[in-house]
C-alpha cells in the first residue's frame, strides 16, 4: 500500500526547513526594528522582501531538479550579461558599483543571483562527466567561476566575490577533486594573494586587512567597527541589556548596525544566550541541508544541495568572524537578520532550491 502524501509533501515544501526558516523571519524583525532605530520603513521593507522570498521559495519547489538543470546555462549567461551591465552602467552607491537601478521600478543586485547560480552551473556541468573530474573538466569549471568572480570583484564587492567562489569551490571538492589538485592551489595561494594585494585590492580593502591584524592602530577612523562591535557584543553578557535597550547601536556608535554588525546589538540586547540560539537555528538549517544532500538521488542534485549547504555555513561564518574579530571585514551581511531585499530573496530561493531537490524524490512504496 502506497504511503499517502502529506500537505507539505504535495506542496513540495519541506516541513523542518520551513519551520526554521519562518523562525528567523520573525526574530529577524524583531532585532532589525532596534537595530534600525524602531524605523517602520525598514521593517515593513523587509517584511515585504521575507513575503516575496517565500513566494519565490514555494514557487521554485515545484519544479523538479531536472527541468532546472536544462536551464542553468541560460541563466548562468543570463547572470554575466547582468554583471556586465552592471560595470558598464550600473548605479553607484557608497563608492562601489553593484546594482542595476531602474527608477520607480525596482533596484537589484545582480551578483546576488549568482550565489545560486554558480554552484548551479557546476554541478549542471559536472553531473554530465564521468567523477572524479578530469584535469580539463577541472579547468573549464575554473574559467565558469572565474568569469562572475572577476567582474564582482571590479564593482567592488570582495565579501559576494568570496562567495561566488567558495559556491563553485565546493561542488568541485564534492565532485571528488583530487587532493593533489587541491595541495596545488592551497600552494597557490599564497602568490595569488600577493598579486591581489599589489594588482587588485583596492586600498580600502587593504585597510580593512590591515585593521583586522590591529584595530587598535586606527581606533577612530578604519579600526572603530570592530572595536564598537566587540564593545556591543562583550557589554550584553549572558542574558543582554533587553529589547530596545542596546546604547551601542542607538546612540549611533555602532556604524551599519541594521546590516553588515547587526548580530552585534543582538548581542549586545540579548546577550550569550540570544546568540546561541541564533547559532542554533543556524545549525539545525545547516544540518538538514547535509540531510537533503546525503539522501539526493541525482548527481546533480546532490551536489548542488551540498554546495548551497555549505555555501550558507560559509556565509554565516564569515559575518559573525568579521564582527567578532576573526575575520577582516569584508561586507558579508548576515543571513535572514540583515537588512536587504535582494540578499534575503536570493537565500529564500536557494531554500527552495533544496525542498525542491529533497521532495522531488521518488518515493518508495511501503506495504
């Protein structure tokens, strides 16, 4: 006798992911009203975004993973034609150009869609090669994630371009690399950063480099974000100040409090236990994401699930490293709690991208 789909299940919506993820939506406004200084425009902004981001999650879901892989070479073209368009003519703001601005219409950012698309591409590219990947296959796969890369990294935006990066990087390392290939670039590492240093940074971006390894050395000028936020995080204790009671953020000494240093008034107002329990979240999402993985029945399901999984980790870490000191500030928001339309529909998608891959399984008859 065939077991009878759930709701959930003939919605393609996966029940454990859904319920994390409407979890954050609610405590992300609810940190983001004090963080933006109990702004109602930035709340309902937001709101708006989670609202079109699940639409756009379910709406995904319903497609299976092989009628999206027949169309992520378009929409790997489709994303650098947007790319290019964006050095060419795209709208600046705060010194970078990485938004493609049509007036009384909407503002978007394209190198956002390419943190879904990217790894896409690779597994699309990949699932169709006998694994482990040969050293062309290799090769090619390195020009389709260097293409995005380098035009990100010339608007400037070095945070997305790391991104990109790691996304294509993963489903190579899952499609079996081989460890001398990866010992080769790990060696490679260190004259590529050089050149960077000297050919590609720009110098903002090695000031941040510089204010990681002593923020002391600039406590007023570059170094005073991460001396404020450590400030913040460190003055919540273990139980915080309480809701809206945060001085950091609301006597405006902590700068991008509402995007890229939010978890640092999260800390601050809700202290050790609030950030826990955002870790938490995080790691039962991140955990179901290795699930889904591990029980996807196609090449390219698998590694597309593995790569967006890890892909999250990556972004997660890589913002609370950058606003505790761990890590140089590189302009990564955090995911689901920032401010950011683009960026949370983008996540919701790639979500959808998984319950997709996970309830598109054929199921097994049970007797």
């Amino acid at each position: 006798m065939r077991r009878r789909a759930t709701l959930l299940q003939r919605l393609h919506i996966d029940g454990p992911l859904l319920i994390l993820l409407l979890i954050l939506a609610a405590g992300s406004l609810f940190v983001l009203y004090s963080a933006s200084g109990k702004s109602w425009d930035l709340l309902g902004k937001q709101a708006t975004s989670f609202g079109i981001g699940l639409v756009a999650m379910i709406v995904i879901a319903q497609f299976e993973p092989r009628f999206m892989a027949r169309w992520v070479p378009l929409g790997y073209v489709i994303g650098v034609v947007l790319l290019l368009v964006v050095d060419i003519m795209g709208h600046n703001a705060m010194g970078a150009t990485r938004w493609i601005n049509i007036p009384g219409v909407i503002r978007f950012q394209p190198s956002e869609f390419m943190k879904i698309l990217m790894p896409a591409t690779i597994a699309w590219y990949l699932s169709k090669r006998t694994l482990p990947p040969q050293l062309k296959h290799v090769g090619i796969s390195l020009m389709l994630i260097g293409v995005p890369f380098a035009l990100i990294v010339r608007q400037p935006d070095l945070g997305t371009s790391l991104l990109i990066l790691a996304g294509g990087a993963f489903v190579l390392f899952m499609g079996g690399l081989r460890w001398r290939w990866i010992l080769s670039v790990l060696a490679a590492a260190v004259p590529v950063s050089v050149a960077m240093w000297f050919f590609v940074m720009h110098d903002y971006q090695k000031q941040r480099v510089l204010t990681f390894l002593d923020p002391e050395s600039d406590p007023l000028g570059t170094g005073w974000n991460i001396i404020q936020s450590k400030a913040a995080i460190g003055s919540g204790g273990v139980f915080g100040k309480g809701w809206l009671l945060g001085t950091q953020s609301h006597l405006d000494f902590l700068p991008e409090s509402h995007t890229d240093f939010i978890i640092a008034v999260l800390g601050e107002e809700f202290g050790l236990v609030g950030i826990c329990a955002l870790l938490l979240i995080y790691l039962l999402l991140i955990g179901r994401g290795l699930v889904i993985t591990a029980q996807a029945q196609t090449l390219f399901g698998k590694l597309l699930a593995g790569a967006l999984t890890m892909t999250f980790f990556v972004y997660v870490f890589v913002n609370i490293g950058m606003v505790s000191g761990l890590l140089p500030v590189v302009g990564v928001p955090l995911p689901f709690i920032s401010y950011g339309g683009t960026s949370l529909v983008t996540l919701l998608s790639a979500f959808g991208v998984l319950m997709s891959i996970h309830t598109h399984r054929k199921w097994i008859a049970q007797v």
